[in-house]
C-alpha cells in the first residue's frame, strides 16, 4: 500500500514567516514517526499548481499572519479540493480580525476589556492628537495597544502614561492599516488550546503564560529561557473551570475547529477575559499548544496523526 502524504504549508511572507517554519517543522517532525509521507512546502506562485500535482491525502497549513490566517488561503484550498488541518474560512476571518471576535463574544455575554478601533486614515483625517486625547479620556492612560490582526506579539504595546501612547500607535500601524487599544486588565495570562480529533472538542489544561521581563513579546515567545510556562496553571479549581467554560464558548462561537487556542486574562477575582482567538496556533519549541497537549498526558505525535486522519476522512 503507497503511502500517503501530507503536504504541509510553512514559511510564506508574511512577518511571521520564521515562526511559521519552526511550526512546519513541529508538525513533520511529529508527523516523521506515523505511516504518512510528509512534504514541507513553502508557498509562492507555484504552490497551487503543485499541490495540484502531488494531490497530497491532507493540506497541514502551518503558515502564520495574514497569508495563512485570514481565511484566504483555507478558502482556496477548499475550492480546489483539497482536505487540510484547521477551520473553514469563514471561522478564520473571524478570528484573525481581533475587534470582531471581541464584538461577537461581547454579544455573547463573555468578558473582555472595553475598547476602540482606530484606523489609520481616520487617525490621520481626525488629528492625532485630539483622537489620542479622545482615547485616554475614555480608557485611561493603561492601555494595550495592537494591531486589529496579526500575531506573535508583533506591534504590541502595553502603555501606562499619555507620553507612550503615540509610539505605540505608530508601532501598531505598522503591522495594520486599523489599530485596537484596550483597557489594560490585570491579571494571569493563560493560552487554552481545543481540538477536536472527530469526537467533539477536548478542552486541553490551560497553561500560565510569565514572562521574565513582565511583557509576553516577540522575543518572550519564541526564545527559549525569557518566559517561564506552567502547564497545568496555577488557578484554583473554580477558575480553571471558568477559563475552560469561556475558551470552549469562544471556540463554539467563531466555530473553530481541528486545532485552536484561547487566549485569556483572568483578574483577581478569578473572572476570565478574552484577549484573542488563534485559528491556526504556533507550534514551535515554546508555543504553548504542545505543552498543554503533554499536560493532558497525550502524545503530539498521536494528536497530530489524529488530526490528519480526521481531515482525511472528511
């Protein structure tokens, strides 16, 4: 019998483009010790036409920022017929774009910090400076500042004066035509991951995200020794059971699906806030998704086979 392939998708040129190879990687290497043939493949002008060629068993896009996560390219391998890893499009939009998931959870009653979205032309058209005034009258000078879609942290600013802020505007913009500045909530960040491997959702241990610095940055999340993790979090029972309730209802809400991870504040009343929903999950040496598979008890390499054989038999 010829073994089949999975045809996974990493790199691309978006500004996460390394960390999208480390994820490839993670998920061929995992991948290397089941019966299937794995080809890494990074996408350019080619890309469909190959696909087309090798006809893979299943598509595993491991490609981050906006040329894996916003729909795009999940939407064209779904009309060329190709079965892959992770939610339809129309669940990734959703997700990739931060003030949408914030508003649809809002509606859906769950917590998350008061906010405004500014784009750049009306930023610009309004004058900065009675914009930014407008800003900190309404949220106060602790502010995070984001870009409306990406990842990894990039353009990510915590502000705590007036001063800061205009930086961090423009440090957001960079990565964004629209920014999103939110209340600053004190509390414990955790990353909660869901898959489903065709039995319904498996809510895996939250994991509890310190930095060393205080800040979980670019540089905290990907180098090794700048962020201390601890899987399962260190949260009493009740509040562990609401950040799983929440993580869950985000997930069912966007309809996510495979594989996805949660991210959450919880205060000190033990309340959970949502801060973003992650439609195609880091999966390097430090992302938090394999290490709170290993604090289920489960093996990535099983989990991985599970999620291709599911998508394949779709």
């Amino acid at each position: 019998m010829t073994a089949q392939t999975v045809s996974v998708l990493a790199g691309g040129i978006s500004h996460e483009r390394e960390i999208s190879l480390r994820s490839g990687r993670r998920v061929a290497d995992a991948l290397s010790t089941s019966d299937y043939v794995v080809s890494v493949i990074d996408p350019d002008a080619t890309l469909l036409a190959r696909l087309a060629d090798e006809h893979p068993f299943v598509v595993w896009p491991a490609l981050h920022g906006s040329s894996g996560e916003d729909g795009a390219l999940l939407g064209l391998l779904t009309a060329a017929g190709h079965r892959y890893v992770g939610p339809d499009a129309e669940a990734a939009r959703l997700a990739w774009h931060k003030p949408t998931t914030k508003t649809l959870a809002a509606r859906r009653g769950l917590k998350t910090a008061d906010s405004l979205t500014l784009a750049r032309e009306a930023f610009r058209e309004l004058g900065a400076g009675s914009v930014l005034d407008l800003v900190i009258g309404t949220l106060g000078e602790h502010v995070v500042v984001k870009p409306a879609q990406g990842g990894s942290a990039q353009g990510v600013s915590i502000v705590s004066t007036a001063a800061d802020l205009p930086r961090a505007m423009v440090e957001a913009f960079t990565y964004c035509e629209e920014a999103l500045v939110e209340r600053f909530i004190s509390g414990i960040e955790v990353g909660v991951t869901i898959l489903n491997r065709g039995t319904g959702p498996e809510v895996l241990p939250a994991v509890e995200i310190v930095p060393v610095e205080g800040v979980y940055s670019f540089e905290a999340r990907y180098n090794a020794g700048e962020t201390t993790f601890y899987a399962p979090a260190r949260l009493d029972k009740v509040a562990a059971a609401a950040v799983a309730d929440t993580a869950l209802a985000v997930y069912e809400l966007l309809d996510l699906d495979y594989l996805a991870r949660i991210d959450l504040i919880v205060d000190s009343a033990g309340s959970p806030w949502l801060l973003e929903a992650n439609a195609l999950p880091g999966l390097t040496e430090t992302s938090l998704v394999p290490l709170a598979i290993e604090a289920a008890g489960l093996s990535l390499p099983q989990v991985f086979s599970d999620l291709v054989f599911r998508a394949g038999s779709a």
